[in-house]
C-alpha cells in the first residue's frame, strides 16, 4: 500500500511511518518541519520504501502528484500545540484551513478513490458539563472570548466541514479523526504538551509545573494504540464520511497525573501552581473536562487499547533517564 503523510515529522505522523513501514507499505511524508523535527524520522530517511520532502503544504507543487501515487492519506499537517496556537493565530487558521482544503481539491481533481483521514481535535467539543460524555453527534460550543486560543478549534471545525462536504457531495473516502490527548514517544512538551512536560521536569528534578488549580481532567491514549485505531477506522468502509473520537475513557485530572509520574520517577520535584495568566497571559479559556463517548470507535474497530496511563508514563520516564544518562 502506499501511504501519504502530511506531517509525517510531527508526534503522531512519525509513528504512522513506524506502523506503516513495518506493515511493508511505501511511505512519503511532507512537512515543514515548523512543529515537527526530522529527528522523528531520521532513523527511516534510508529506507528503500521512504520519500521524504521538506515542503509546506500549501504551496508544495508536487502535491497532485502524491495524491495520485497514495492508496491512502493522513492528513495531520498542522499548527498544534497551545503556546504555538496562542502565539500564531493567524497561520493557525491559514495553515489548519488553507492547508486541508488543498488536500481535498487535489484529491477531488485526481479522480481516485483515496482513503483520506484528517485529524480534528476533541478542542472542536469546547467546555462542557463535568457529567457530559463527549458525543460525535452533540452541539458544538465554542467560547465568544477574545482569547485565539479557539482559533484552533475553529480551524479543526473548518477541516471537518470541508471534508464532510467533500465527502457527500463528491462521494470522497474521508474521515475524520477526533483526537483526545494522545501521548508517547517523539512528543514534546515545547509548545504546551503536558505529559512530556511533566516526565521531563520530574527526571531532572525539576518543580512539576502544574497550570491553574490541578482539577482540569484529561483522557490520554497512548500513541501506540491511536495508530491502530486510524489504521482500523482507514479499513473499515462504515467510517466513510464520518466523525469519530479516538481516545480512552479513563479521565484524571492534571493534578492526579503530576502526582503519578512523581511517584513512578522517584522524583523529589515538589509540585509548583502557576496562575494561567502567568502561564498563559491574560483572559486564557481553559477546557476543564474532556472525556469522550467511544461508542462509534468501538463500533468501528473493537478494538482495545494496550497501553494504560501507567505504562505509558513509566515507558516515557524511562526514555527521558537515559537522555539524561547520555
């Protein structure tokens, strides 16, 4: 099979090369390398089944052409990343947008029957109720505030309605992909994630810097199984022009999660709250609960994940020691 990735040098593309490669398929990645880092597919850049171009998306002339040679597309090229997202709000919505909409007229005009899977974001769900599982067909709410860390969730919103739209009205393969936190190796918590954030500040014995009062709650799948499950969905012809959320059903709040990787790291770090203004800026909207309703995913793969919270974090833990040792 051949695989497109865009954003193939980003945290979840990198390891959709991983997957794929190892299934035997050929494998071309596009990516500007803006968020993503060639470090995440060095170890592939030799393979004879692996393309690599360093372009944007948006202006990369040899798209058409990939297109046409991809049995199947992810599109995961995107601005990502809440300090990146509050400090580029402009080429959020350019980027996220321009960039997915390019993707499906060159899909459209190559008149092939490709499996597209575009990455949304469980940001589109907006805040919502502590008792409110996170439905695929509930109403969507996003917050009027001045705030552009919605433009995020504006742009994922788009790319839905762009590829739905292209869907219906073309009889396009597409589907789109709600993430909810998806952690593991290659992430980083440079432009805001908090896991690797937290690992890494736990292993060098560093305050835990916790955002707020601690009480946001999070699901967090590991990478590991979310590739599976977009493998499961791209197979599955019943998730052809559908929206699906990939995550668990296991919600902690931040608070919980610093204090267990302390505890799996041995870390004498004390655990530091920093006001959002501090961390943020002024008028930051945090999202403060975000689980989501799995029974579409199940429906569609029956699948189970094989990696727990716990596992994850004592495998990233361990991979953060011996960047340190070395």
């Amino acid at each position: 099979m051949h695989i497109l990735i865009t954003g193939g040098a980003g945290f979840i593309g990198s390891h959709l090369v991983s997957y794929h490669l190892e299934k035997g398929d050929k494998v071309h990645v596009v990516d500007n390398l803006s968020t993503g880092h060639i470090e995440n597919i060095a170890p592939y850049i030799e393979h004879p089944d692996f393309i690599f171009d360093e372009a944007d998306i948006l202006v990369w002339n040899e798209l058409e052409k990939a297109v046409i040679w991809a049995d199947r597309i992810y599109h995961m090229a995107a601005v990502v990343g809440v300090f990146k997202v509050l400090k580029e709000p402009i080429s959020v919505l350019a980027t996220n947008i321009a960039g997915c909409e390019r993707i499906l007229r060159a899909l459209h005009t190559s008149h092939w029957n490709t499996k597209l899977i575009i990455a949304s974001s469980s940001e589109v769900y907006g805040n919502r109720s502590e008792s409110e599982l996170l439905s695929e067909e509930m109403e969507l709410l996003i917050s009027p505030g001045h705030n552009s860390r919605w433009n995020y969730s504006i742009s994922k919103l788009a790319d839905e309605a762009f590829g739905l739209s292209y869907a219906r009205q073309y009889n396009m393969d597409v589907t789109v992909i709600r993430f909810f936190n998806v952690i593991g190796p290659n992430q980083t918590g440079k432009y805001g994630m908090v896991v690797p954030r937290f690992v890494r500040q736990a292993v060098r014995e560093k305050p835990i810097t916790v955002y707020g009062d601690g009480n946001q709650k999070r699901s967090f799948l590991d990478i590991r199984d979310a590739v599976v499950y977009l493998d499961l969905l791209a197979n599955n012809p019943q998730s052809r022009a559908e929206v699906i959320n990939v995550g668990t059903g296991r919600e902690i709040s931040i608070g919980q999660l610093a204090n267990i990787i302390k505890d799996e790291s041995h870390s004498a770090s004390p655990i530091e709250y920093i006001s959002y203004d501090d961390a943020y800026g002024k008028d930051f909207d945090e999202i403060f609960h975000r689980k989501p309703n799995l029974d579409k995913l199940m429906k569609f793969t029956n699948y189970l994940p094989q990696w727990s919270l716990e596992k994850s974090i004592i495998d990233l833990i361990q991979r953060q020691q011996c960047k340190k040792e070395y």
